[in-house]
C-alpha cells in the first residue's frame, strides 16, 4: 500500500516537473489575475472569453505554423507580412474582381504556402540562417503586398473612374468568417484556430514528416547520416507555416472587412512569444502544439485583463514584458 | 563560379528594377516648373492621399512637374532627398518633415538659395521657409467635442479610443476633445489607446462592451478606429444603441463609413494636398502668400455628406 | 571520500562509496558503464555539491560547491566530453573561466604565450590562435588534457583521456603521467582498456551499480579476477570470432577518392579500392587523420557527389548522393561519435531505433507506434538492452546502452554492408563482449562487415582481414594470420611493410 502511495506520488510529482504543468501554470496565475481584477464583473461574463478567444485567434493560427518552425530548430520572421499580403490577395480576389470565395481562398492558401516555401528552400538548399531567410522574406513580402495593394487598403469602398469612390457589398465569405456561431457562443474564427490546432497535432504526432521534424531539430546531423530527408521537411515546415499565414490573413481581412498591406507588424513577436511560454524550447526537437495552445490562451487572457481593466498603455507594455520573463524562468526550473 | 552567377543575376534583376523606375517620370511635354515634394512616409494611406491629392492637383496644369521623394520614415534619408532637390535646381519643394529639428537647416538652406518652400502637416522649426500649410488637430478634436455635446444634449456616457498617445495628432486630438465637451454633463467611462489600428480599436471596444451596459457614443481619434469599434458594437449587437465618431474623413474610408451609416460623423483632417499645389502656382506665379495657412476642416454626416460636407468655423 | 551516495531524481547512483588516494600514485577507478565512475569523480571535482556522505583532502574536509572552487584547491578534472568551445581560439579555451587579465583588460599576449608553451611540454606545436574546431579530434583532446593541467595540481582526474589519441600521443601522455607522479600529484585514472590498466594503476578500485567493490593493488592482481569484479561473471573469452562462412563479394570499391577542400592537390581519401565478402570483416587501420571515417563516410554519401570512383554493391553500381540513398541501398553507417551525430538524444529508445527505417513504419505516412514499439522491443531483447522503459529518452542511458540503440537503428534497415566506426568506443567491457557476438551474429547471416577500431587486440581479433590506411591511402593489406601489431602500427605510420 505504502509503495503504491509512493509510487503515484513520484508520479504525480513527475508530471508537476513537465513542461505541460508549467504551462498549465502560468496560465492559471494569469486566470486568478482575472478573476481577482474582473472590471466589475466583466470577467465573469462569457462574452469577454469569446471576445478574447476571437481576438486571439488570427495570432493563435500563426503560433501554429510558428510551433512547426520552431521544432525544426528555426524561426520564421515572416508570419506578419505573408498575413498582409494574403489579406490583400484575398481581398482583391474577392471584392474587386468578383473570384469566388472558395477559388480565392484557394489561391491565397498557394501564395502563402510559396512565400513560405521560399524561406524553406533558401534555408533548407542553400543553407541560410532561417533568421536571415525568413527575414528577408518579411521584408520582401511586405513591399510585395504593397505593391499590389498600391499601399492602399483593399476594401469594400471602390474608385470609380471619376476618381470618387462608391461601396459594394462585402462578399458573403467576409460576413460568415466574421460572425459567430452556436447560438452567438463562438466566433467563425476560433473554429478555424481549432481546426488549425488539429491539423497541426495530427502532423506532429501521427504522421511521419512530424516525427521527423522532431528529429531535426533534435539532432540534424543524426537526422541526416540516419537517412532523413531534412531538405524536404524543413521545407515543407516553412511551407506549412506560410499556409497557415495564409488561413490568418483570410481571417484577418474577414474581420477588418478589408485588406491592409500594413496588416500584422510585429505579428510575428507575438506569435513567437505564444509558443516560447508554452513551453517549447527555441533550441528545437522539443515542444508540441497543445503548449502552443496553452501559451496562446496565456498571453490572449493577459492581454484582456489588461484591457478590460483599461490599463494604461505604459503599464500594460511593462506588464507584459515582465510577465513573459517570469513565464520563461518557471519554465526553467532545475530538471 | 556559383557565387558569380549570384552576383550576375542580381545585377541585372536591380538594373531592370530601376530603369523601371526612371521610365515613370519622364513627362510628355517640357513643364515649365519643377517641384519637388518630399513626402515622411507613405506608410500611412492618409499620406498616400496627400501624394494622390497633390498629383491631381498638378495633373490639371501642365506646366507644373512633380518629382515625389519618399524617405520611408527616415530624417537622415529625407535630409539627403530633400538636398538632391536642391542641387537639381528645382523651382519649389513641398516638404512634409517626419521631424521638426532635424530638417530644419536643410529647408532653410534651400530658402536661403531663393528656393521656395511650402511645409506642409508638420513643422519645422524657426521661420526659414515660404509658408507653412496645415490643419489643427486641437481645434478638430474641440469642433468634435462640441459637435457632440450638442448631439447627446450636453449628457452622455462616451468611449473614447485614441491614436498613438505619444504623438501630437493623438494628443491634441484628445486635449482638443475634453476642451470641446468642458463643463458639459458628457462623461467619459472608458478611454484606451488603439495605436490608430483598426484590430485594436475592436478589441478595447469589446472589453468596453463586456464593461458597461450603457454606452452611448464612441469617438475615435480616426475612422478605421470608429469601425473597428462598430463591428465590435455589432458583434455584440449593440450598434443600433450606440453612436460613432472618427476623424480623418478620407473619400475612400470615413466618407464611405458615413454614408453607409456606420459613423454618425467623420471629422476632416485634410490633407492640404490640393491646397499645396494650388499655393505654389501663386508663389511661382511671382504673388505673396501668408506665411500660415490654416486648413479648414469639414465635418460629414450623413444630411451633408452629397453637398461634400460642412465647414467647420474657425474658432 | 567516504561514504559517498548520490541520487538523480530518484534513482540512486552511488551508494556509500569509499575511495583513497595517495600523493604520488596513480589510481585506476574501473568499472562498466553506469557504475558511478563519472558521477563520483564529478561529485570530487564540484560539478555536483547535493550529496551525502564526506571528503576530505588531507587533514581538512572540504566541500566544493564549483568546479572553479575545486580548482583552487587544486583539483582537476579531464572530462570524457571534450568541454572546448569550437569557435574560439586555442589558447582562449586554454585560458576559459581562468583569464589572465592586466587589470581589467584580456592580457592576450602572456595568455597566448603561455598556452603555446604548455602544449609544446606535450610534443603539440601548433598554432594558439586559430580555432579549437580547427584541429582534429586527438588533438582537441591534447588541447583539453593541457586546459586541465594547471600549474599546481594536488590532484588530476582522466577520465578515459585515450579514447581519441594516436599511439604516440598515448605515449607522450603516459610520459606526463609520470612527471606527475614524481611531482606528487595524485591522479585517478578511468580507462577500459586492459593494457593501459596494468601499465599505469598502482592501485585499482572497481566500482559496479553504484557500490565500492574492491581496492586491489595492480601488481599481482590476475586479469580475469579484474574482469569478474567489473561484471561480476567470469569472461573467458574477451573476443571470441567464430569465423562465417563467406559468400560473394558484396562490396566493391575503386579508385575512390574524396578531394581536400581545404588544400588544393590533397586528397582526404585517395585512390582507396578494396573488396568485401558476405559474412566477411574488414578491419580498417590507421592513425588519426588517415582517412578511414571519411572513406566510410564518402560510401555512405556524406561527402554527396563530390566524390570519384566506383562503387558496387552486390554487383550493381551505386553512386552515393546522400544517406537517404545510401541506406536505401542497403548500407548503414555506425558513426565514431553518437551524440554528435548518431543519436536524437531528447528521442527515446523507440523513436531512435526506427529513425532510420520510419518508412517502414508508417505506411502512407501515418505513424504506427504499436508496430513501432513491438519491433523495438524485439531488437533491446536481442541486444539485451538495459533500461527501465523504451519510453525513456535515450540520453538517461549508460554509454553501451546508447550504442546499442544506434545498432538496433541500424540493425532495423535490415542492412547487406554495415558500416562500423569505432563501435565499442566508451563502452563497458560486458557490453563490448555482447557487441562482438552480434559481429559474429551478423556476418553468419551474410552481412558484410567493415570495422574501423583504434583498439589494436579488438582489431586483430574481429578482423578477417585487415587494411592499413595512411594520409587516404591504403598502404598495406594483411590477413589475420599474418597480422601483427607491429607492422600494423609501422603500416599505419606510412613505412613499407611485407604482408
């Protein structure tokens, strides 16, 4: 009996010391912050958690891709601007030329997944810092997204030969995306961040190219000399990651009801944080997609408590910030 | 042998970039004068609209000629742009300075030369120049007070969602505000600073939602933060109950939030575009010009917005 | 040390161990892999400072709680890891964490000088300031050997300091050893190599699961009596070869040759052709820098298609372009180094054993960890693995455990040519012996083997056949009747032998 307790203690005690737990917990201090500062009341309604679960998704979708990236042992600064431009395509597509929702979505979904494979195959082929890749990439992505855009944000309001400017009707793709579902419980959005997370898990966990990206970023060199593609899947990482801006910046002009080329600066800090306080580790070969969820909620539920209880700006930023460093400390306890 | 190829490619690839580049300015006829506009930053669609609105303006003479400069948001870069004018020789420049004392002596070099300059939005400093030409974010922020005092009948609960408080449109557009709705019975519950971002704008309308039950006009320092605060409205609901206010009133954006019902007003803040072009004709034209020339403002509401909007006086 | 018992989260590492040393002596700490030999010399050196029990140097008992503060009291420790910083120079990592400053500015200069001096007391003559990376793997080890070796040391722990050495670096290190000695260091030596034991030990202690077993004087103490002690059974045979029978040529190589990129006109392998049988083991020697992990490695296309000659592989031609080619066509490679680049050290002993066969294991790409989990608990059976769980992470493992998960990958490709660097390197001698028996295994199915060991006795007694390599190429071919060790060595070194 005694044995029994002390062996499901060790376990218990174990599992307190995973990185799951940790991550658990820096959410559940960020939650009883809520609670405890809940702007009369505001916390508790369930609106503010839709709201923020809204909010959060656009960077919750990048986070995704961003998860991929990082386990490989890399990084990818690119995620704001291949939003931007995605959002601008779509729009484009949709409002000024009149594409079907489904044909533009698919032809968004093909100008992410190139931008990303892009960086995959400078990095992966011709072995540049997937820093440096990536962020040439975010500089490139962004003057493209200007370029077609002509710096202008793409919506609804058009110009008409005379130089005013008349409005159409959104496309009914923009209104769904916006809405919500299941009696006005959960936003359109948050669906597509959940199914995002599936997609994700299932790759890193029940398919092979998942396993590998693994082992990449756990020992490339042993990855390599084992027979691994490590090519292909670090390019099929930043692909992946690419894509899933694509979905953010569908999401992102279906919110704002328009396309804007300066859409997702600074994007991508966010989306790297989400995953860093999580719990997986920016060295790679560690980490997985429910951490990135957990960190996700982390920093949307700070950022919500924030406003509700109209901090202003200064503090919130220093907030923020010591927040982060605290979460990534009481990750590092002693193993 | 690789790393020559790279270099090849590179180099031709820049060299049909530019010549793309030079392509665009070579006019059709000889203009008469040349001006020269250095623009901050094209990063802002209000500063796109400025370039657009200048454009127009000097389509419609020929003999005017118009080089845009843009410095990306750099002093150093628009120093050096606004220098190269002043060795081709142009005939006048239009300058919007991204900051008033670092491109203070480099303007006052050119008027020096016998080069006149029109600053246009933002100042510099000291009178080295020809005319200065802009709007006044104070009085705007005060005609929106007032303009909504009278709205509410002096009596209301209001949002108010600011740009960037660390700059000077932000502030005057807020000091400008609560001097507009003095000593009436307006109350502000809620104030947030969306950083002049429209997903922003929503996401601290939404907090104000989950907050109060009882809002009854938001202003927003510019229009895509009124809209972001009326699709949270409408998200929730509640933008039937509730009335929005922005600034900026760009044909493409507030005017068309207006007109669809969204804003009950947008406030202009003019570009002074047209007025730039206009105001160098008469000093190439040889005539005097102030030296400080406010910009007036209009305000859109939907009664107005066909006859082009109301001027707001000057007060 | 006295009563010495250490714990990693659990699991009990040491149990009331107790260790002495005299001034003067040199004192072989022996044991296989997992006895506690690392853990208790990193407890003295003050790598660790949680445990239970005393030490005492001298008269005073002491209790470090850094490895720096150890240091001043002059202990040291030459770790089995090469801690060196690649990037940076020689002489900075000489000098690292113990910078000589002139105030508060680097004295770069006297470092520099100093370091150069020390290495030349070793026989090295190289140049301090280019970077540590620079130089091949039995010279890092100088290097770090001469890091360790401050001005005064009371006491010096090696820990298996040979394990990357050439013979006469070996030798120049036996001849600081004794300098030592007469200086009154006292030094703890672990090693599993049988001759360096007897030549070296005054005194021996053998450790086994974490528990003192026995303290013996060197002399006179019988060899298998040793062995026992370390075990615990009697090893009659340290190499048993059965000899298989052997089929057709499996692998043929010619005229191979891997370009220098470093230097024009030299050739890292050059001209190297050989043949081998089904169920044959060529044993490959040669000192380091001769080649012999860059020719295996240029079979198995890590070099790409930057290599020239030909290759076959049971009679049909095969051009190496990567390893994914390579293991495709039947070849696996056991590297010198597998934390380097051998083993997912976060993976655990599952996701390891099928790294290098997962397409196996997931048809249509969905994984099958069932399938996974059943083949790689097939392989720890046969290699009599060691673990608690196949869950665990491979890096809990003891260093012969690890290298058995590198086999099973391999194994689990089902190769027709193994390809063997340094297989039994940092790996107990119960572990060695069952390594050998799998050689045996394998080549009576018909695998061709080819070895590379630096072990001469392992060498001689798994090899068929042997060839000698020296600066790429192949300068002498024997049989393993008319091997010896000494026209390898002088083979090795480049002088002409008869066969």
């Amino acid at each position: 009996m005694i044995y029994e307790n002390a062996q499901s203690k060790i376990r218990i005690a174990r599992w307190l010391y995973s990185p799951t737990a940790r991550a658990l917990g820096a959410l559940v201090v960020v939650f009883v912050l809520g609670l405890a500062f809940n702007a009369d009341g505001a916390f508790f309604n369930w609106s503010t958690h839709r709201d923020m679960l809204r909010a959060v998704s656009v960077y919750g979708i990048l986070a995704c891709g961003m998860t991929l990236v990082i386990i490989t042992g890399g990084i990818d600064l690119s995620v704001g601007s291949i939003l931007a431009l995605t959002a601008v395509s779509f729009s484009l597509l949709t409002i000024h030329r009149g594409i079907s929702a489904p044909l533009a979505i698919v032809l968004c979904l093909l100008i992410g997944a190139a931008c990303g494979v892009g960086s995959g195959l400078l990095i992966a082929r011709f072995s540049i810092q997937p820093f440096i890749a990536t962020l040439a990439m975010m500089v490139f992505a962004r003057g493209l997204g200007k370029l077609i855009s002509g710096g202008q944000k793409i919506s609804t309001a058009v110009q008409l030969p005379d130089g005013n400017y008349s409005y159409v009707e959104a496309p009914q793709i923009f209104t769904f995306l916006n809405s919500k579902v299941a009696g006005d419980n959960i936003s359109v959005v948050t669906l597509v961040f959940l199914v995002c997370l599936i997609i994700s898990w299932i790759l890193l966990t029940k398919l092979r190219p998942g396993r590998y990206i693994y082992a990449i970023g756990g020992n490339e060199a042993a990855a390599r000399l084992s027979g691994v593609p490590v090519s292909a899947v670090k390019t099929l990482a930043y692909g992946l990651s690419g894509l899933f801006c694509a979905i953010a910046g569908i999401c992102q002009a279906s919110q704002e009801l328009q396309g804007d080329p300066e859409a997702g600066v600074a994007y991508e800090l966010s989306a790297i944080a989400m995953v860093v306080i999580g719990g997986t580790s920016l060295r790679g070969g560690r980490g997985g997609i429910w951490l990135t969820l957990l960190g996700v909620l982390t920093i949307g539920y700070l950022e919500k408590i924030l406003s509700i209880n109209a901090v202003g700006e200064d503090k919130r930023l220093m907030l923020t910030g010591a927040i982060i460093i605290a979460a990534v400390l009481f990750q590092k306890t002693r193993k | 042998m690789k790393k020559i190829k790279g270099l090849l490619i590179m180099s031709a690839v820049m060299a049909v970039i530019i010549s793309g580049c030079g392509k665009k300015e070579k006019s059709e006829t000889e203009a008469k004068w040349t001006i020269g506009m250095s623009q901050c930053n094209l990063g802002e669609p209000w500063r796109v609209q400025m370039n657009a609105d200048i454009k127009k303006a000097a389509d419609a003479h020929t003999e005017l000629k118009v080089i845009f400069k843009d410095a990306q948001n750099d002093t150093l870069k628009q120093r050096a742009q606004t220098e190269e004018f002043i060795s081709a020789g142009a005939d006048l420049i239009i300058i919007s300075p991204k900051e008033a004392a670092p491109l203070t002596p480099v303007v006052a070099q050119a008027y020096q030369k016998g080069i006149p300059v029109i600053v246009l939005d933002r100042r510099v400093l000291g009178d080295q120049y020809t005319c200065f030409i802009g709007a006044d974010n104070k009085k705007i922020g005060k005609a929106a007070g007032k303009w909504i005092a009278q709205l509410l009948a002096n009596e209301g609960k209001v949002v108010e969602l600011m740009g960037l408080m660390t700059s000077t449109p932000g502030q005057d557009r807020n000091s400008g505000f609560r001097e507009g709705i003095e000593g009436t019975g307006i109350e502000i519950i809620f104030e947030a600073d969306m950083k002049w971002l429209e997903p922003n704008a929503r996401r601290e309308m939404e907090s104000a939602l989950a907050r109060f039950d009882e809002i009854d006009l938001v202003y927003a320092h510019n229009d895509p933060g009124a809209h972001g605060a009326y699709l949270a409205a409408q998200a929730a609901g509640r933008e039937k109950d509730i009335k929005f206010v922005g600034i900026d009133a760009l044909p493409q954006e507030g005017q068309i939030y207006v007109k669809q019902g969204v804003l009950e007003a947008s406030f202009e803040y003019p570009t002074g575009g047209k007025e730039a072009v206009e105001i160098a004709l008469e000093i190439l034209n040889g005539k005097e010009v102030q030296k400080e020339i406010t910009l007036s403002s209009r305000v859109f509401t939907k009664e107005n917005i066909e006859q082009g909007g109301q001027l707001l006086s000057q007060q | 040390m006295d009563r010495i018992c250490k714990a990693f989260s659990g699991v009990q590492v040491l149990s009331d161990v107790g260790f002495d040393l005299y001034s003067g002596e040199v004192h072989v700490l022996a044991g296989e892999n997992g006895a506690g030999k690392s853990t208790l010399i990193k407890i003295l050196g003050g790598v660790y400072d949680d445990f239970t029990g005393q030490i005492n140097l001298g008269p005073e008992p002491v209790r470090f709680k850094s490895v720096n503060e150890a240091f001043a009291k002059g202990i040291s420790i030459i770790h089995q890891e090469l801690s060196l910083v690649g990037p940076m120079s020689v002489a900075e990592n000489i000098f690292l964490g113990r910078e000589k400053t002139r105030g508060m500015l680097l004295d770069k200069t006297s470092m520099a000088k100093q370091a150069h001096k020390r290495l030349v007391s070793l026989g090295l003559d190289i140049d301090v300031s280019r970077p540590v990376a620079d130089f091949p793997l039995g010279t890092q080890q100088m290097i770090e050997i001469c890091k360790a070796l401050a001005l005064d040391c009371r006491i010096i722990v090696m820990d298996e300091p040979t394990s990357a050495l050439t013979e006469p670096e070996v030798e120049k290190l036996f001849g600081i050893i004794e300098k030592l000695k007469n200086q009154g260091c006292g030094i703890i030596y672990i090693t599993h190599k049988m001759e360096e034991i007897y030549r070296l030990a005054d005194r021996i202690t053998v450790l086994r699961d974490g528990r003192h077993i026995a303290t013996a004087a060197a002399a006179g103490l019988d060899k298998e009596k040793l062995i026992q002690w370390m075990v615990g059974r009697e090893l009659n045979q340290q190499f048993p070869r059965h000899l298989a029978k052997t089929g057709e040529v499996r692998l043929e190589v010619r005229n191979f040759c891997i370009r220098d990129s470093s230097r024009k006109g030299r050739h890292k392998v050059d001209n190297v052709s050989f043949r081998v049988r089904a169920g044959e083991i060529l044993g490959i020697a040669g000192l380091a820098g001769s080649g012999r992990s860059q020719l295996l490695g240029g079979i198995f296309g890590t070099y790409g298609k930057s290599v020239t000659g030909r290759i076959k592989i049971d009679g049909k031609q095969f051009r190496p372009v990567c390893p994914k080619k390579a293991v495709k066509a039947g070849i696996a490679l056991l590297t010198n180094d597998r934390k380097e680049n051998g083993l997912v050290m976060e993976m655990n002993i599952v996701q390891n054993t099928t790294l290098a066969s997962l397409s196996g294991f997931s048809p249509g790409g969905w994984l099958r960890p069932k399938s996974e989990t059943a083949a790689a608990a097939k392989q720890a059976q046969s290699l009599q693995l060691k673990a608690a769980s196949l869950d665990q992470p491979v890096e809990s493992l003891s260093g012969g455990n690890q290298q058995k998960v590198v086999i099973a990958k391999w194994i689990q490709t089902n190769p027709a040519i193994l390809l063997l660097d340094e297989p039994t390197r940092g790996v107990d001698v119960g572990a060695k012996h069952e390594i050998y028996q799998l050689m045996n295994a394998w080549s009576q199915k018909g695998i061709a083997i080819v070895l590379i060991t630096s072990e001469m006795p392992e060498l001689l007694a798994m090899s068929d056949r042997i060839i000698v390599m020296h600066r790429g190429r192949i300068t002498a071919e024997f049989s393993r009747e008319s091997a010896t060790q000494e026209k390898i060595l002088a083979a090795a070194m480049g002088e002409k032998v008869p066969a």
